[in-house]
C-alpha cells in the first residue's frame, strides 16, 4: 500500500500537509534529529493517496518570475524596529484584519518552540513580528485556514516557501480570498538542537555560570523552568546589519536594559553561529523543492542585503530595509492598495538575487563540517561543540586569507 512513507527521510521538508489532509488520523509526528517527520500507522491506512497529492516532494510545483521587485520599508518606525527588517508583514496583515479577515504566522509557544497560529487582531498578530530561526510546526492550520476561506473570509497565510506550498497543494484550488506571502529563507534549524540551547544556556547550572558574564542580568527571580519572557533573533539596538540575539525576562513590549538576559552579537552567540553555518539544518533544506518563486506564493519579502552593493546607501538608516517581490497579479493588486505606507524604489529581479541569494541558491551542506558536529555534540555540550566544530586554526586563516586575496574564494 503506498502513501507518504515512500518519500526518503532526507527530502521531507516537514510542511505537515499530508498530516492534516489525512481523514484516518494515520499519520502522526515522529522525531528524527530533532525534527518532526511523517509517521504512518499502516494497519490504519486505507491507500486513498491523498498524502501523496499535498505533498510538494512529490510533485513540486512550477518555478516562476515575479511580476515587480521592490526595495523598501514601512512609514511606521515602531512597526519596523519590532520587525526583522523592513516591517513589510504588518501593513498586509493591518489590511486583512481591517477586512475583517484572519492572519496566520509563527509565534513562540510556552516551551519557546515555534509553531503557527491565526489572529483576527493586532495585539494577536504582534508576536508573529521578527524571525524566529527554527522550524514553526504548521500543526492544524492548513485546516483552519481553508475553513475560513470556505466562509469567504479574507485571509493571509505567511510562512516558509515550502509551508507555503504545501498549503497550495492541500486546498487543492485558488481561492480569491487567500494571500499568502513567504520570505527568503536561508534554511531551518532543529527544535531539537534549540531546546538543547535553551536548557543549556537557561536552566539552572547555565544560570549559576551566566551570572559572571558581562552581558547577563541574573537575580533572584530566576528559577529553574524558565525566566525568560521574550526572545529576539533580531534586535536592532545596533542597527539592522548588526542584529543582536537578545532574550530578556519582559516581552519585546515591555523590556528595558534591567529586564536582559542575554545579548549577544549574532556573530558571537553559539547557536546563531551554528546555524549560519549550516551545522544543523534540515535536510530537506540542502535540495529544497521551494526555491526560485516555485512555492506559489503571491508576495515574498527578505532582507535587502545588497544595498551597499547597489549603491542605495541612501535608503538605509539602520531600522531595516526589505526586499519585496510581487509575484502574482492578486499579491500585486492587494500591494497596491497599501503601497502609501511604504517608502519603496523598484528593483530588477537580478539586483534582488545579486541582494538575497537565497532565493535561488539551496544551501550547502559539508558533509565534513556538520558529520563532525553530530560527533562531538554526542560527547559534549552543544555549545562546545559548536565551538569545537567551528575553530579555525592559525594557520588555516592564513591559507584562507591568502586565497581569499587572490580570489580564489569568496570572503
């Protein structure tokens, strides 16, 4: 009998599409490397195949061509400093709620793991603002979201580009009243490795050490489940390129300097450092099936990296920049209905490549680097041993540096 099983472990990009259309209740979460992964109970299953047909793996969908490319913000500077870059996201959710429609995205749950939601209000949708670099659990809103388009209820979808298109492929059909919007996404990392992070830096041996650091503020109140009241991948006291990784005991709303945690630069905090260097990613994410616009999304937004590169220095005040690509003529219509919030200047679709790669690119894995940190995190801490995998030696930068002189390698 053939349903989602038959996808290798190593291609599932864990969109829980197939979950949530499965009308037996046969498929359910198994763990793998810290990841959610389909599990079906066989003697349940009846062969329908539905699984197979909303799985984007399978069939992934066509690659296309945006319409328009933007470089821009949002007026409202609040909105944007809570924002991971240009506060795009929440002029198109003001516009939805204001339609009295309904707004999905990730937040953080009470384990500080991520997973998404739906809100029908502003205070509901605020924790939906700024990146949250591990992998959101779609759990049952791909259901909830086609009951509400069933009751014509406008509605905005964001997440990944694979989230995004296996929502598509469940609702099997354009609806008039959804947009959904994705973001430029450099990969996911483990929930598991996270909460590793979390317990280790957080719980209460991690608690006792911090409290010599120079970046933490510990006292009394701490305790032993959890002191933390809000995190922050990026935090834009230094600016938007100098994001920090901020985690504080008040939410983002009510935090002062006496409230932090931790802060790091991203540069400089172990499980950032991990992440960007691809140590534990899914695996699905070195051959994603989502790059290239192919995930159906009708607007994708990211950082406006290649600002400096394209000579739009003028557009930069360190309160975040976005790229915006309007990628079909429903993203571009509802856009333009609230294009008077942004301050914008057109791009061509390869200055947003040349900005963003990413939304080209798959990321690479080495095997090498991250084989050596599935050892040494087996023995050690997982801050050690990201360290660990991570060092450089002396002499290694110096043939680095060298070759990177005579371009033989990028910086």
């Amino acid at each position: 009998m053939e349903n989602i099983s038959i996808v290798p472990f190593e291609e599932c990009t864990g969109c829980n599409a197939c979950l949530q259309i499965c009308s037996k209740h046969c498929i359910q979460h198994e763990r793998k490397a810290g990841f959610w992964y389909p599990k079906v109970n066989e003697d349940v299953c009846i062969g329908c195949g539905k699984c197979m047909k909303v799985c984007p793996v399978i069939k992934p969908l066509p690659q296309r061509v945006p319409l328009e490319c933007f470089a821009g913000y949002n007026k409202n500077e609040d909105t944007r400093l809570k924002s991971s870059s240009g506060g795009v996201f929440m002029v198109l959710a003001e516009y939805v709620l204001n339609h009295d429609g309904i707004v999905f995205g990730a937040v953080f749950d009470e384990s500080w793991n991520v997973k998404h939601v739906y809100s029908m209000t502003a205070e509901g949708v605020r924790p939906m603002l700024g990146s949250k670099y591990l992998q959101s659990d779609t759990i049952n809103t791909f259901i909830q979201c086609k009951s509400f388009l069933k009751s014509n209820k406008l509605v905005l979808y964001s997440g990944t580009p694979c989230q995004i298109e296996g929502l598509h492929k469940f609702l099997g059909k354009n609806y008039d009243n959804l947009l959904t919007m994705d973001f430029i996404c450099h990969g996911v990392p483990s929930p598991g490795i996270w909460q590793q992070y979390l317990k280790e830096t957080f719980g209460y041996d991690a608690a006792v050490k911090a409290a010599d650091g120079k970046n933490t503020v510990l006292n009394s109140s701490l305790n032993t489940t959890s002191p933390i009241g809000d995190i922050r991948f990026r935090d834009k006291t230094d600016g938007w390129e100098k994001f920090r990784f901020v985690v504080s005991k008040e939410s983002a709303f009510k935090a002062d300097k006496n409230s932090v945690l931790l802060s790091d630069t991203y540069s400089n905090n172990p499980y950032m450092r991990g992440f960007l260097n691809d140590l534990y990613l899914r695996e699905s994410c070195y051959h994603c099936p989502a790059r290239c616009f192919s995930s159906q999304s009708d607007i994708t937004i990211g950082d406006f990296w290649g600002v400096h590169k394209l000579n739009m220095d003028d557009m930069n005040d360190q309160k975040g920049l976005s790229v915006i690509t309007l990628n079909s003529e429903k993203g571009k219509g509802v856009f333009n209905k609230v294009i008077q919030n942004f301050v914008l200047r057109e791009l061509t679709l390869g200055q947003v490549v040349e900005s963003n790669s990413n939304l080209v690119h798959i990321a690479k894995k080495d095997i090498e680097k991250v084989e050596k940190f599935n050892e040494n995190v087996k023995t050690m801490t997982l801050i050690d041993a990201i360290d660990k995998t991570l060092h450089v030696s002396l002499t290694k930068r110096i043939i680095l540096k060298i070759k990177y002189k005579l371009g033989f390698v990028n910086e």
